[in-house]
C-alpha cells in the first residue's frame, strides 16, 4: 500500500515537473517553432531557439535540398549533411526548398522544418492616408422599420418571415438588386399587385429563398417590407504597399465590415482614393479615437477593392505611387524574422504628409498558418501620443517597419489602453494579395523527399 502511495506521488510530482519545463522561455520556442518557414536570397537559414549554449552543443541539424548550390557557408557552397547550431549557420545563395531535421545528440529527431528560400521580395511602403468606398453585391439588412397600416398598427412582415439583421438581399422575385433606391422602388411596385414576392438572401455564405407580401405603410406612402438597409460603406485607412512589379495593393490588415451588423460587406465593386486627414478625435480608455478625413478629387492615388479579406482590402492602383520617406522599394520581412523591440510605423496625422513614429514591439505570435494580430505593438512616440492619445481609428493599416523592412501594419486598439494594439504581419498580407504566391510558384518545384528517422 505504501508502495503504490508512493509510485502515484512520484507520478504526480513528475507530472507537475513535466508541465513547468513545459512553461518555460526554451520549451515554448521549441513547441511554438513553425515547420513551415521562408527567408530571402542572403539570408541565414536559422532556427530561433531560445535554448542555452550547452544544449545547443547537443543539437545537429540534418539538410536536405532540392538544389546541390543553394546553401553557402564561409563563402563557399555548402555541401555538409549536417551542421550543429553552435558552428554558424549557412546562408541561403538562392531560391529553392530547404528541410532541416533537428536530431538530439545526432541520432534522436526532433523536429523537421521545411523552408522556402525566395528571390528577395520588395515593395513600396504605404502610410498614406486613403478614403475606401465600397458597395455591397446586393443590399444589406441592417435592422427592422415598422410598416405603420391605415390605423396605426406596426407591423414587421419581413422580420415575420424569418429575414435577419446582417442577411444580403442578392434579388426580388428574380431581379438583381444593387442600391438601396433600386430596392425600395422595385418593393413598391410589387407591392401594388397585392402578391407575395420571393428575395433570394445570402446568410453565412448560404443562399435562401424567402417569400412574404410587401404591406402598405400609412406614414410613408408607399409598399415596404419594414426593413433598414443599406448598399455600401466609406470610411478612411491607411495603404499599407504597393507592389511596383505588379501594381498590387494592399490596406487596412482587416475586414471591413458593416459598422451597425459587424457582418462583412460582400464586396460588389468598390475604390480606394486620396484622403486628407483635417483633424483627430483623440483616443481614451474605454473610447477609441478616430482620424477625421476628406476625400480628395485628385488621382494621385486611385485603384479598385478586388478583395475584401480579414487581412485587409487588396486590388490594383491606376498608376504607380511614391513613399516620400523611402525612394526606394524595402524587403519584406518573413514571420520567423520579426523580433521584439523597437520600430516605428508610417501615417498621416495632418493633411496629406506622411511621418515616421517610434512604436515597441512587445510580443510577436508564432504562427503556422494566416492568422491576424501576429504582432502586440505599443505606441512610443511622444508626439504621436500627444496628438492622438494612441492608436485610432483610420490608423488601420499603417505599416510597421523593423530594420529597414516591412514587417506588419496596425489593425486594432486595445478599448482599455488606446497606446498599445494589435498588428498583423505582413507575410500574412502578401500571401493574400497573391506576391508571394506568383514568386512562390517560380521558386519551389515541388517537394523533396521527407527524412527518414535512422
């Protein structure tokens, strides 16, 4: 009895052991480690492990490649079949697929990870101040409006027939339906005949059929369904890059989607313009703040919405655009090279200009797949604290710069501390916009040979 009092002790206090290793700054970085990563041309294949020195001495990495010249070490080609962590680590001379297997003590795998190696990827960086005009495909349900009869009861036929808050209004009775206008005319006019009429709806990427009988409304002259709607949406940002290889845009780093339903606008057809920005609602605990902006007539910068994603609006500019704080196009970083520490973001505070503001990286998310808020990010800069409290609204999309490269853009405050908020990272963004994806495609043949555990 004792015996088994004591094995079970034994169990538990190991277990308990088990899981505070399994907490620890070492153990995290291994577990939080992607398996699929990317890196440009130039750049050192490295695995960022946050273990000492000693058991770094332990490790060796097996290599794989599908090209006999893509890795160097030292300045000559590197043809070892394995290196430890300790000795350096090679850098990649050009595109191509990488496997790294990680091998305790040379004879134990640990863990493999597959690395695509890129033709450096550049582009131009945003920070402009943008209006976005989108309109919906079809109209938007976005609340109930009584039909008030000849004696003045109210009635809500569309919300008895079972149409919800956030649903899209696709046709009526077979007619495509794009403004709000045209719906409500073409509601009235069936109305007329006293028939039921048919909506075809989409709800949560399904479409349905619905059928109910306009009424007649007393106050408002006219046959209705009792319904709010809406045919399109406006707002400023800010542009996050240009690509000057293929035109391609992208903004925001989150959806827009209908500020009275929270449901996303099902883009019909939509533009991006110049904005100015004419003044600032500073940002509060508990009450974000906001920039206040005019759209501007002149086509400096212009393009349409292609897309409207949770990582941002993406299309094509009408011409090509400049960064006033970068002549030039800068690298895009990868996930696996963004750190913790200082930055600075590109926006517009006053008119048109575009500024440079130090922020802090104070938390980056490893992530194995597009997700948003990679990045926890902290305003720094005291003019930019003084003049906006914080990040607000329309700050959306600024892009964040580490080293002299693209590493993310703002999308979302903190409600209960308006200095510090959410990024996405811009690897994320890329891949969405199709830049990564079209160099991917040119670079990587396919996939070589898994490893095989000795």
């Amino acid at each position: 009895m004792e015996k088994a009092t004591k094995r079970k002790m034994t169990g538990v206090l190991l277990s308990i052991f088990i899981l505070i290793l399994s907490l620890t700054p070492p153990a995290q970085s291994y577990f939080n480690l992607p398996t699929e990563q990317r890196l440009t041309v130039g750049e050192e294949l490295k695995i960022n492990l946050n273990f000492p020195q000693h058991f770094l001495q332990k490790l060796s990495f097996y290599v794989q490649t599908d090209t006999g010249n893509l890795l160097q070490q030292n300045g000559k080609v590197f043809t070892e079949r394995s290196f430890k962590g300790t000795d350096g680590w090679p850098i990649a001379a050009e595109p191509g697929r990488v496997n790294l297997q990680m091998r305790l003590f040379g004879l134990i795998p640990l863990k493999t990870v597959a690395v695509d190696v890129l033709p450096e990827t550049a582009v131009v960086p945003g920070g402009h101040s943008i209006g976005v005009l989108m309109r919906s495909k079809g109209v938007m349900v976005i609340g109930y409006s009584p039909v008030v009869d000849s004696k003045g009861v109210k009635h809500y036929p569309a919300k008895e027939a079972g149409i919800e808050i956030g649903d899209l209004i696709i046709t009526i009775n077979g007619e495509v339906v794009k403004t709000d206008g045209e719906a409500a005319r073409l509601i009235d006019k069936l109305g007329e005949s006293g028939q039921e009429i048919q909506l075809r709806i989409k709800r949560n990427n399904k479409e349905l059929l619905i059928t109910l009988k306009p009424l007649f409304c007393a106050e408002t002259k006219r046959n209705r369904l009792g319904l709010y709607i809406r045919d399109s949406a406006a707002g400023v940002g800010t542009l996050t890059f240009y690509d000057p290889k293929t035109g391609y845009y992208g903004a925001l780093g989150h959806i827009i989607a209908d500020a009275e339903t929270n449901k996303q606008i099902a883009l019909g057809e939509g533009r991006i313009i110049n904005a100015a920005i004419q003044g600032i609602n500073q940002g509060e605990i508990g009450r974000p703040g906001e920039k206040i902006g005019t759209f501007l007539d002149k086509t400096t910068l212009s393009g349409d919405i292609r897309k409207n994603t949770t990582f941002g609006i993406f299309g094509k500019l009408d011409r090509h655009i400049q960064n006033s704080l970068y002549k030039e196009p800068i690298p895009v970083a990868f996930s696996n090279q963004v750190k913790e520490g200082k930055a600075e973001i590109l926006t517009v505070v006053n008119e048109e200009k575009i500024e440079r503001f130090a922020i802090n990286i104070d938390k980056v998310m490893l992530q194995n797949k597009p997700e948003g808020k990679g990045l926890v990010i902290r305003i720094t800069d005291p003019r930019l604290l003084s003049v906006t409290g914080g990040i607000v609204q329309g700050m959306s999309g600024s892009p964040i710069i580490q080293d002299g490269k693209l590493i993310g853009a703002v999308t979302h405050v903190f409600v209960n501390d308006p200095t510090r908020g959410y990024g996405i990272l811009a690897e994320w963004m890329l891949l969405e916009a199709g830049i990564i994806n079209q160099q991917s495609e040119k670079v990587v043949k396919g996939a070589i040979a898994p490893f095989s555990i000795l």
